[in-house]
C-alpha cells in the first residue's frame, strides 16, 4: 500500500472559495430521508409492473383457493376446518416467498449498473439496502393484509384478539427481515434476476413445503417428521395459528425469533461482505 | 491550479488479473480527458477508482482535490457517473428516473421535479417524461442516464463508455451534450475505445494498455505521432511494390507495412497523398488501388506502442466490470 494517508487533502479545486467544504458524512436524518426514497422507488416499481402487483395479490388468492377448496376437504376433513389451520401456514409461506423480491430487486439494481450509480451518489453507503427492506416490508404487510381478508371471506374466523393479530404482523415482519439477509446475498452473487428466481425457488420450495403449513406433521414419514417439526416455516405457520385462532404461541415465536437471529447472524455478515467486495 | 482529477500509481488486482499496474494520468479544470484503450485495458477499473466505487490496492487518486479513499462522500459530493451500462430504473418512467437521484440529494419534492423537467427538456426527453424508461430506445436510455449523472450539477463528470452500442445519429447526439457541458466548466473523464471518438471530444488523452498509460498528449500530438490515416496503396504491377514502399517512405517519413501486395504508411498529413500520386506518376508506377482511410485504434496501438492492442479474453473483460 503506497498510499500516503497522512497527506494533507488539498483544497477543492472546484468549490468557490465563498462555499464551505462538502461535509465528511451522512447525518442520521438524511440517512432516514434517503431510505425513505428509496423506499419510495421500490413502491413505484410496482405501479409500472403489474405482474408484480399480480404476484403480490393474486398469487396469495389463488393459492387460498386452491388450498381451501381443492386440497383442503381431503387434508383438513372439510374446507372450513381446513381454512383454520392453512391460513397461518399460507401466510407463512408467501412471506417468504415475498423476500425473494429483496433478491431480485438487488440483482436488477447490480446488473443494469443502478447500484453503482447509487455508489456514486453522496448518499449513506446503507440507504439503498434500508430503503429496499423497508420497501419489502410494505409488500409483505400488503400481502398479509390481502391473505387475511380472502381468508376472513371465506370464512376464517380470527378468534383471539387485535392484539394478538398486530403481534402476528410483528413476528412475520421480523422473521422476513431477518430472513431478507439470505437475499441480499443471494442477489449479490446470483447478479441476475432470472438466476435469483431459479436459485430462490430452489431453496424456498422445500424449506415451505417441507413444512406444517399445509399438512399436519402427524400425517407425514418419520424421516420427515423430524425436519417438519423444527423447520422455521412450521414454527411461524404454528405461532400465527395461535396468534389468530389460538392454541400455543410462546415456544414457536420464540422458535422462530431464533431461527431469524441464526439466518441473520449467518447470512448478515455474508451478505455486507458480499456487498463490499462483489460490487 | 491542482487537477480536477489526477490518478497516480493506481493499482488493482482482481485475483491473478491485474486490471490497473501503475496508471498515472490527469485531467486539468474544465477539460475533457480522453482514456483511450481496448477492451480489458483497465478504463473501467480506473473509472470505478475514481468514482469511489472500487478501492485501489495501490496508487493514490484524487478527485478535487479530495482522496478517493480517505474521503470518498467529499468526491461524491463533486462527481457524476454514468457507466458502461446504463444505470437507469428501467421500471420507472424519465421523470421517476430523475427525481430519485434529486430527492436522494437531498433536494425538496418541488425542486426535485422542476430539476427533472429542466434536464428532460434539456435532453429532448420531455415527450417520454411520463414513459417507463424500459420502453425508451437505447439512445434515449443513454441520454437519460447522462441526465441523471447531471442532476446535481457535478463539477466533474466520469462517462464510460458512453456510445457503446448507439448508431451513429445517437452517438452524435449524445457528443453535442458532452461538448456542452466543459462550456460550463464541468471537468470530464470519458473513457472509450473509439479514436474518433476521443478526437472529437477531448482535450487530451492518455493511451491506456494493460493497465498501463501508454502514451498522452493532444488528440493533435497523437495523431501526428500515431498518423490519424492511412495510406492505402496496391500497385497494378506486383514487382513495383518495392518502389512504391520507397516512396511512402520517404515521403511520409515512417515505415510502411506491405502486406498481401498493398503499401501502408500512416498519414499524418493531408498533403501525402497528393505528394505520393504526383512521385509515383513521375516514376511511372501506377496504381490499381489508393485509398485514404481513419486509422483503426489497433494501427494506433501498435505505432504508439510497438504491439498490437490486444484484446483482453472475455473474463478478463467480466472482472473489469466486475
């Protein structure tokens, strides 16, 4: 490293001499503000491409429907009884289904060269990451909304309280979030939106299926039973199942808190050093 | 004056590729420097060194004044980038383009949009404002792009590889606004590979191979060393060839190839040819074939350094722009 640190910078060249110097860094409120454009992008992607609102609303309808009616008198006995123990895994599994678009996003962002204009920019080096999580987040409380009121159409029945169905919103949310940094870094080295949708679906079509979310773990092989029971999806689909018709909710929350700290601890520190030296 | 831009000794490895070894060169106020070089030379790497984006592994780089290592938000207070690809969302419209990068600036919603319209127009983009960048036409999508790197009025404008793909009505489009910009006293970093290119915009230009700088001067000085034509000349009888190879020699004043029974000498003057149709007349050769054609960047390469400029193998290339 030549690189001579203790040299003192000259002045702007290009700054009138009347115009303070261009402060050093971001301050917390523009880092807020950035963020919130950002953000603000991401919603308006979404105005100018409809498959995504299609696969925002529709595709959680459809698979309500199918599940409830099609599947869900042979699984659950009748399709009442059936919407009352799916909807929480339905959620469960569209919520993460929802983060691969923090994958895809990123990919876009990195392979059309938008990331690096946003690099370029006097903005905090964090604001384009927050700023498509935030993003994320209001997908995924659009998505939920819609799951619950389809649901509540069809004749799910919410049995527990407000409370206890805003802490249902908060789990799922901090899950996702969470559970985003596995994206992030999937976005990053895929660098492309196709790769992302075929590596992404990959991993999250066992990890949901493989699950409770559809069918009781009871009804499942041994072999099988034994990842059932401790994959994060069940244990979220068994904590917003209590958390919207009752039954135990503090193990699994807790459960699934873990499981988002692991994914986070893992796939956190992955996913800021795949951004600092692939980008 | 201290230079808008000076790289000095950068240095980047990418693994067992060295994209920068040692590149020094500088860009006075208000001028356009012209990083001329062929795929895989290195003019990405450079530019994304000094656009903050990469950290050089040696060598210093200094964008007003600022190092672009130890205070890399004072340079992106100064700069705007507009890359080999265009960065724009393709997914918002022109205007959506533009008012992100103001509002991320820090500028007011209403400022924000009047900056967005003022550059629209300013760029001929003001009837697609409302369209969804993906629809526009890759000479659009450029001018976009150049507008968005404009947004907040830098001092110094990096442009890689700005008319990479366009046709030629877009390209010279696109050069007038370059043009307009040093009017204002914005400095500019435009890499390419184009000769003609770098003639026509820049004020100076420095030859970049290997990671390399391997020659600098004037589009002028260059021309004149490397010969911005070439004379092309096939004698109708092949055993004239020698006496047609004497002549380019002495009047142009560097060795002609002969190749495939066809003399080439570069022309740095106008005046060659005629001079070399009137000697050869007057020695009695004739010709089957004289042709005056612009210099390829390969023939600059090899009378400037002595090789060929040799084309970096694909992964070379997906490293740099990595």
């Amino acid at each position: 490293m030549t690189l001579d640190r203790t040299a003192p910078a000259r002045p702007a060249v290009t700054t009138d001499p009347g115009v303070p110097a261009p402060s050093r860094r971001v301050s917390p409120t523009q880092w807020a503000s950035q963020s919130l454009t950002m953000a603000w992008r991401s919603i308006v992607q979404i105005k100018h491409n409809p498959s995504e609102l299609l696969d925002l609303s529709i595709q959680p309808i459809m698979f309500v429907l199918l599940f409830t009616f099609v599947f869900g008198g042979a699984i659950g006995g009748s399709t009442d009884a059936y919407l009352q123990f799916s909807l929480g895994g339905l959620i469960a599994q569209n919520a993460l289904f929802l983060t691969i678009y923090t994958a895809t996003g990123l990919a876009t962002d990195l392979q059309k060269g938008t990331f690096d204009r946003f690099r370029s920019l006097p903005i905090a080096r964090s604001a384009p990451l927050s700023g498509r999580i935030l993003g994320d987040v209001l997908r995924q409380l659009w998505s939920l909304v819609v799951l619950l009121a389809v649901g509540v159409l069809l004749g799910f029945r919410i049995t527990t309280s407000p409370v206890a169905v805003l802490a249902a919103f908060g789990l799922l949310v901090a899950f996702t979030l969470a559970f985003s940094w596995t994206s992030v870094l999937l976005g990053v080295l895929a660098r492309d939106p196709e790769k992302v949708q075929i590596y992404g679906f990959t991993v999250l079509f066992p990890l949901t299926f493989a699950s409770n979310a559809f069918a009781p773990t009871e009804t499942m092989p041994g072999w099988l039973q034994a990842w059932v029971s401790i994959n994060p999806v069940t244990r979220m689909a068994d904590a917003l199942r209590g958390l919207l018709v009752g039954g135990p909710v503090a193990a699994n929350a807790i459960a699934t808190l873990l499981w988002g700290v692991a994914f986070a601890a893992v796939f956190g520190p992955l996913a800021v050093w795949a951004l600092r030296t692939r980008t | 004056m201290p230079p808008a831009i000076e790289a000095d000794g950068l240095v980047k490895r990418f693994g067992a590729t060295t994209a920068l070894a040692g590149a020094s060169f500088s860009a006075t106020e208000g001028t356009v420097l012209g990083v001329l070089g062929p795929n895989g030379a290195g003019k990405t790497t450079a530019t994304r060194v000094l656009a903050t984006l990469l950290a050089p592994d040696e060598g210093r780089g200094l964008v007003g004044g600022f190092d672009v290592v130890t205070e890399p938000h004072r340079v992106r207070t100064l700069i705007g980038l507009t890359g080999q690809y265009a960065g724009v969302d393709e997914a918002l419209t022109g205007t959506e383009n533009l008012v992100l990068i103001a509002r991320l600036l820090g500028q007011r919603r209403a400022a924000a949009k009047m900056r967005a319209a003022e550059l629209l127009a300013q760029f001929g983009l003001t009837d697609a404002a409302g369209r969804a960048a993906r629809t526009y036409s890759g000479g659009m999508r450029r001018r976009l792009d150049l507008a968005a790197s404009l947004v907040g009025r830098p001092r110094i404008l990096f442009l890689d590889e700005p008319t990479t793909g366009l046709d030629p009505a877009s390209r010279n489009e696109l050069w007038d606004m370059v043009r307009g910009l040093t009017d204002d006293g914005v400095t500019v970093l435009l890499t390419t590979q184009y000769l003609e290119e770098a003639d026509q915009l820049a004020d100076d230009i420095v030859v970049i191979d290997r990671g390399t700088v391997v020659a600098r001067g004037t589009p002028l000085d260059l021309k004149s060393r490397a010969g911005a034509a070439v004379l092309q000349m096939r004698p109708t009888q092949p055993e004239q060839l020698e006496a047609v190879r004497a002549v380019a020699a002495e009047l142009a004043g560097a060795e002609p190839t002969v190749e495939q029974g066809t003399v080439s000498v570069p022309a740095a003057d106008d005046a060659l040819m005629p001079a070399v149709v009137r000697r050869l007349d007057d020695v009695g050769v004739s010709l089957a074939e004289l042709t005056l054609r612009r210099a390829t960047l390969d023939e600059v390469f090899l009378a400037l350094t002595g090789h060929r400029a040799i084309e970096a193998d694909p992964t070379d290339d997906l490293q740099e722009s990595a």
